[in-house]
C-alpha cells in the first residue's frame, strides 16, 4: 500500500517530505520486513522451546503411554542444542542420527527422557573437557544416536537406544562403577554421582530393561538403553516378568494369556 501511495503521489509536500526524512522512510521500507520475519522466527523458535520442555517433562503424564521414542529424543537435543555449538574455546558437537524404524514404545515418557538427557550432557562433558579436539589434533567432537528394535530373553521385543561419543573414553576400574550411586570423575561442585544411578534404576527397575556401557580409552564411549516395547510386569514375589495384558480383568481374575518373561 506503501509503494502504491508513493507511485500515485509523484509530487509529495514539503511536509511529507520532511516527515519521510525524519523516520527514514527509505530504510524503514527495507528493514521492516526482515524485522517482522526475525520476529516470526523467535516466535516460533520459542513454541518449539516450550514444547520441547513440555515433551520433555510430561508433568501431566504419571502413567505409562505408548510414546515416539525419536521425538523424545529430538525433544532432549533441542533443549541441548545451546551446548553442541560451536565455543571460542573449541569447535561445534557433531550429531549424527541413525534412526531405525521403531514402533510406539510404552514407557514412562518423562523417565526416559530423563535418561536421555543424563546420558547426553555427559557424553557432551566428556567431549568439552576432553582432548579429543586441539589445534594440533583437530578432531571434532561426534555423538552418534541409533535405534534399532531388539528382542530381550530371545522372546521379549525391545527397543534399543545407543548414545556413543567419541572421546576420552574409561578405564574398566571407573566403567564398572558408573552406575553405582554417589560415584563420579567429575571436578568438585561439578556433578553428583547420581545421574547414571538415577538412570539405571530408570531403565532396569521402572522399565524392566537393560543399561550397559561400553568404553574404550581414548576411543569412546556407548550407552546402550533396550526397554521392552510393551511393558512387563514384574512379580514382587518370584521376580518373573509377565507381559502385561492389553484388555482389562475383573481384580478376582488372573491375567489370561500372559506370557512369562523367561
């Protein structure tokens, strides 16, 4: 309309023309739009933010539900995605994804996601405090995220998650007790010790499934997460794990075609 009105007014007043002076017309023309598009940009950066904290956080989610695993991990990244940019100190965080074909995963979703989040900022202290990039070794820093469907106890399928990175890597002294409560080679005030006991007890005691860690010195680093993709039920009595039915008894009945978890 702008443009229109100054096509037709060939012959604008003295007053306009001061006025268009003054605000700098010419400019405001030019600059406006990538202003209104910058703007939109934000917006919408910050209703993918918020709806990845939501995701993340499932505060409204106390049951199990059935849940894409690769968004919860796309939901885990973007809140992490400030960390795997580029620092003056050293150059950006590699991703890469190798998404399989998985089906929705009955699981705690925010649980999971928490795993996920532990596993990652660790993966990336690992790559940040590490010497796995330096001026006379210039290898950038990688985290790699595969998923896969598994089968646990040759009957159970599972999904399997794997997190590796290419750092520093561990002893077999300090592998053997990542999982243990407290333990951490983290500096002082730096972390807890928790974060991996919290997620083991996540994935083996909530979930029924299988945490493990492989790490080679100076190679790297893989967690490997495998969840049952229909939640077992475990007797508290005989520890034997029944897949849980998908039709619901009458509490006086028994579940009828469970299968053992043997």
């Amino acid at each position: 309309m702008l443009n229109l009105h100054q096509q037709e007014l060939t012959n604008p007043s003295k007053n306009i023309l001061d006025r268009s002076e003054e605000i700098d017309l010419e400019f405001l023309i030019e600059d406006l739009p990538k202003s209104l598009s910058s703007m939109k940009f934000g917006v919408d950066r910050i209703r993918q933010i918020v709806l990845s904290l939501r995701n993340f956080s499932r505060l409204d989610e106390s049951e199990m539900k059935d849940v894409n695993i690769h968004d919860a991990i796309d939901s885990t990244l973007l809140i992490l995605q400030h960390r795997l940019k580029a620092k003056p100190e050293s150059p950006g965080i590699e991703l890469i994804k190798e998404y399989g074909d998985l089906p929705l995963v009955e699981c705690y979703a925010g649980q999971l996601n928490q795993v996920f989040m532990n596993i990652l900022c660790n993966a990336i202290d690992t790559l940040e405090t590490s010497k796995t990039y330096t001026l006379e070794n210039p290898k950038p820093g990688k985290i790699t995220i595969s998923t896969t469907v598994g089968v646990m106890n040759d009957t159970v399928n599972s999904a399997v998650i794997r997190i590796g990175d290419n750092g520093s890597g561990m002893p077999s002294a300090v592998r053997d007790r990542i999982f243990d409560p407290f333990f951490t080679t983290k500096p002082v005030r730096k972390g807890t010790g928790l974060g991996l006991s919290i997620s083991y007890q996540i994935v083996v005691e909530n979930h029924g499934g299988i945490l493990k860690c492989n790490s080679q010195p100076d190679v790297g680093t893989e967690f490997w997460i495998e969840i049952p993709i229909k939640h077992i039920v475990r007797s508290q009595e005989s520890g034997v794990g029944v897949q849980e039915i998908i039709f619901l008894l009458p509490s006086s009945l028994s579940p009828i075609g469970s299968i053992p978890n043997v």
